[in-house]
C-alpha cells in the first residue's frame, strides 16, 4: 500500500512532531504555519539589535518521555544543549525577612524535612502542603471524593487537616506550572501532574543553553527537512470541508504580519487545496472555529457534532518582559526565582547564567501570572508596571517610565503581551471537552495538541509531544504502516501512596499547630488574592489569602 499524503497544519510541537514521525514512515508530508516562524509557544523572536529571545521561557522537567526521546533523535544532547537545576527560589520584598529561601528537589522523599524547614513558609503548613500531594494520590485507590467534578480547592476544602496557607501553596504552585487559580483548576489533572513528578523526585530539571529556536525547533526543522518535509509559513488555514465524511480540500490564505496589533493578519483570496490524509496541530480557539467555518452541510461539526464543545476549552496569555541590565546584578540565583507576595504574580529566570549571549548583563525573563493587574494604557505601560513591581524585590531604580531607567539596555529590552500565543488550561470540565486524536465520523481527520485527550490528562510540553505522535499513530495504523510508539512516564504503584492516609492525626496536629505559630508577613490590607505563585513551587505553604488576623 502507498504511503499517503498528509496535510499537517500548525507549525508549534506538536504538528512539527507528527509531522517528523509521519515522514519516517514514508508518508509525504506538507506542513502550514499561519506566522514566520515556527514553534508556536516554543518560539523565539529576534532582537533589534541581534539575538533572540523566547515568547515563553520554559523548564523543561525530568519526566518527560516523548519530549526527550525526540530531542535525542533530532540530535540534541541534553548534557550540551540544556543546563540542570535542582531547585526553586523564593525573593520576599526588600527589607522583609527571610529574603531568600528556597526549595531543594521538590518532590523528592529526600529533600521532605530539608525543605519542611527551609523558611519558603511554616513548618507545620509545609508538612501540610505535601501530605495534602500524597493524599490527592492516594484518591487513586481510595477515592473520598469525584474528582473529575472538582477543583483543586474543592478538593482541599473538603480535607479536615487543611489551612489557608498550605491552599495558598497550592495556588501559587499552580499559578506558576499552568497560569490558573486552583479554585478552577481539575483537581484530577493535578492529580495526574504529581504522579508523572514524584517518581522522578530525585532528578534536575533542565533549562536551555540559549533559545528554544535554535536548541528545540531548529534541530528538529532540520530533521524535518531531511525527512523531505515541506514547510510552508505565513499560511493561514481559513476552512475545511468535508464531503461523505470525509475531508475533500482545505482553504489557505498568506498572512502578513501586523505591528499595531502584533498579530498575524490573512491577506487576499483563499485558494482550496485538495487534500489525502489532513492532522490538525492548532490551538483549541483556531480549532474551535475551523471546524465551524464553511458551507453549511460540510463543516466539520455537520459530521462530527461533539466538536461543537471545543469552546469549552480556556487558554490564559502569560506577558513576558525580558529585561537587560547593562551591567551583571549581584545575588541573583540561576534557577528560577519567584516573588512572594507579588500582586502580578511575578516569576523571573536570569539568562545571562545560562546563555552565552548575554554573559555579564543580567537579563531577566520575568513573566506576570496575573495579567488582570496589568491595566496600562500601552504595551510599554504594562511593561513598566511589571519593572515598578519587580523593584520592590531587585535592587533597581526603574525611572518613573518606560526608557527612562539608565541601568537597563532599552535596545535588548522588550515587553510582549502573548495575545497571539496562549497556554492552554487545564480547568474543571475540560476532560470532557478534549477532542480525540481521530474523529470517528470523518475518516481522514486527525487531531494534535496539548488540549487533546491523551494519556498525559494535563497541558505540558511534554503532552504537546505525546499528542502529536499519538495523532501520527492513529493515522498509520488506518494506513497500514508500521507502527508509531507513544511512551509513557515512569509511575509507581497506586498503592504506594495509601498508606499516608494514616499520618492524618499527625496532619490534623500541623493544622493546630499552625493557628498558633506567627509567620513574617505582609501588610494585611494588601489584596491576598495576589499571593506569588512561583511563589510557591518556590513556596508551599506561605501565608496567603483570607489568613487570620492575629493580634
């Protein structure tokens, strides 16, 4: 049987993985991107004045199976290409105390009482903070609760042994790995996230040597065009249609890439190509309206109606200020940093330490979690805000503008806003608005993404690998090709985890324990709502919204 042709369109990880295993075996691929570049949330965009930075900074972590296995094929060595870290920062406010404190290995067995008394937050709320992860883990065997209708909060809320300030944890831990609050947020999907973690407890977790382009996307490009892969960028998929339940072409527009509203734009006609096999590696909102566009009677939702739920689906923009010093700051850690008691919910990673092109300037990727706060008037506006926040914490003066501070290099300097490349969330009621890999009634649609349906149950890197192979698989076997592999993390046995359930009288203690215990805080009229959130991957367990007032 001939290997068929395929249309593949998205350019992010997981359409370029698809792409890449669909080629291997022998499929004739072609493959879309509405930008320029390619990567989608692994992008990286250049400098005025040369370089390049990332849209997003990601860490990249130890169990990720797909992803590294591709990297070893695409040629990266992870030793060379990638930097290890073994732990989280926590920065409090200028003139506040502790003003550095830190977790070492977070999920290690190891590091529990090392990290219990490591002043990220009390004691007794961070033994609270991880016996709460392991009774979450223990629902596997002994469920109390339906998981798949609660949130993360709910799910604590119903715990006898819980205090405000190990929920402030879990907030903060959230708001940094997934950008949502935990009151929204599947407690199942979280569930699934501490599975994947804890056996791999004792392994670094990795950053890159320089920019995802050149070490994630440009490797992988190049095996792409080994494979004999066609890459088409500025094209912009505006329609599919579908005849007898199947996709006959698909409408393609150029697209020209607009300043002012720092989008991607489509630009004349649509021309319709026909096409064989089609996989679709977009982001849940271009799905979500590609399957609703066209003639009546042959959209994609006329045969397929369940796609009709993908509006379910949330994605949440994380800004991004990259911030260049013009000399090197002082006390700065290599590993990620997160701001206590932020009201943006800042976190920053100083590149300087780990990419060669910026070696004796600090330059800062400091993201913001809570975009609501920034209400500036101009992109500028809002990148002042998260400077004006960030040196309440960083010995800096910032000016009372945007361009005016003389120790930042304006030139390397740059604020994005993300509106053009959002996370995907994983909030309650999303499991059951995931799409498949494979809609049952179109016969040659095929499905890619983080927020698809997939082993994984949560939006990671690794999930946008794992997604686009299993999408590649399904359409080789339906082929009659050879075989396609999905790997899985390493997990230990379910049972491990019941056991905890009885050292409850001993949680029930830290709880008490807690009410009396005095912790440094904040000013307590200041809006609890905005705890940091690397805050607590860096913090588990610091005092945080609703805290008693103690005299």
């Amino acid at each position: 049987m001939a290997a068929p042709r395929v249309t593949v369109v998205g350019g992010g990880l997981a359409g370029l993985t698809a792409a890449l295993r669909l080629a291997e075996k022998g499929c004739k691929v072609r493959l879309y991107e509405s930008k320029g570049m390619l990567g989608g949330n692994l992008a990286s965009q250049p400098l005025q004045v040369g370089g390049e930075i990332d849209v997003y900074p990601h860490m990249y972590q130890a169990w990720y199976a797909n992803f590294w296995k591709l990297m070893d094929d695409v040629g990266v060595d992870r030793e060379e290409s990638f930097k290890s870290y073994d732990c989280v920062w926590q920065l409090r406010r200028r003139g506040e105390t502790p003003r550095w404190s830190k977790l070492t290995k977070a999920y290690s067995p190891r590091y529990v009482f090392q990290n219990m008394f490591s002043q990220v937050g009390p004691a007794p709320d961070m033994f609270i903070f991880g016996f709460a992860c392991l009774d979450l883990l223990a629902e596997r065997t002994f469920p109390t609760m339906r998981l798949e209708n609660l949130s993360l909060t709910g799910y604590l809320d119903s715990r006898p042994y819980m205090t405000e300030a190990a929920i402030a944890a879990f907030e903060t831990f959230l708001t940094r790995i997934w950008a949502l609050p935990a009151k929204v947020a599947a407690a199942k999907d979280c569930q699934t996230y501490l599975r994947y973690c804890i056996p791999v407890g004792e392994r670094d977790q990795w950053l890159t040597r320089e920019s995802a382009e050149r070490t994630v996307i440009h490797p992988l490009a190049r095996a792409l065009a080994r494979e004999g892969v066609e890459l088409v960028t500025g094209t912009k998929l505006a329609q599919v249609e579908v005849v007898n339940g199947r996709v006959t072409s698909i409408g393609l527009q150029r697209t020209r890439f607009d300043p002012q509203r720092y989008e991607w734009l489509a630009t004349g006609r649509i021309r319709n190509e026909e096409v064989d096999q089609l996989l679709l590696a977009v982001p849940a909102e271009v799905l979500s309206r590609i399957v609703r566009d066209g003639e009546p009677g042959r959209r994609v939702v006329d045969f397929e109606e369940s796609l009709h739920e993908l509006v379910q689906l949330s994605a949440q923009r994380v800004p991004i200020l990259h911030l260049h010093f013009k000399e090197q700051l002082s006390d700065i850690p290599s590993q990620p940093v997160g701001l206590f008691g932020s009201p943006l919910n800042l976190a920053f990673t100083d590149l300087s330490q780990s990419w060669k092109e910026f070696e004796g300037h600090t330059m800062l990727a400091l993201s913001c979690s809570e975009p609501a706060g920034l209400f500036g008037s101009s992109p500028a506006d809002d990148g002042f805000l998260m400077m004006r926040d960030l040196a309440h914490y960083v010995a800096y003066e910032p000016g009372e503008q945007w361009g005016e501070s003389e120790q930042i290099d304006w030139d390397r300097t740059r604020y994005h806003g993300n509106n053009d490349v959002r996370l995907s969330l994983n909030t309650v009621g999303a499991e059951n608005a995931r799409p498949g890999h494979s809609p049952e009634k179109i016969r040659n649609l095929y499905l890619a993404g983080d927020f698809c349906h997939h082993h994984l149950g949560m939006t990671t890197i690794e999930a946008a690998v794992s997604s686009g192979i299993a999408a590649a698989a399904r359409l080789v076997e339906d082929a009659g090709l050879a075989e396609i592999e999905v790997l899985r993390p390493e997990v230990w046995p379910d049972e491990i985890y019941t056991p905890i359930r009885a050292g409850y009288p001993a949680a029930i203690a830290a709880r008490l324990l807690s009410e009396g215990i005095p912790f440094p805080r904040r000013d307590p009229d200041r809006d609890a709502e905005h705890e940091s959130l690397l805050g607590y991957l860096l913090t588990p367990g610091l005092p945080a919204r609703n805290r008693r007032r103690r005299d």
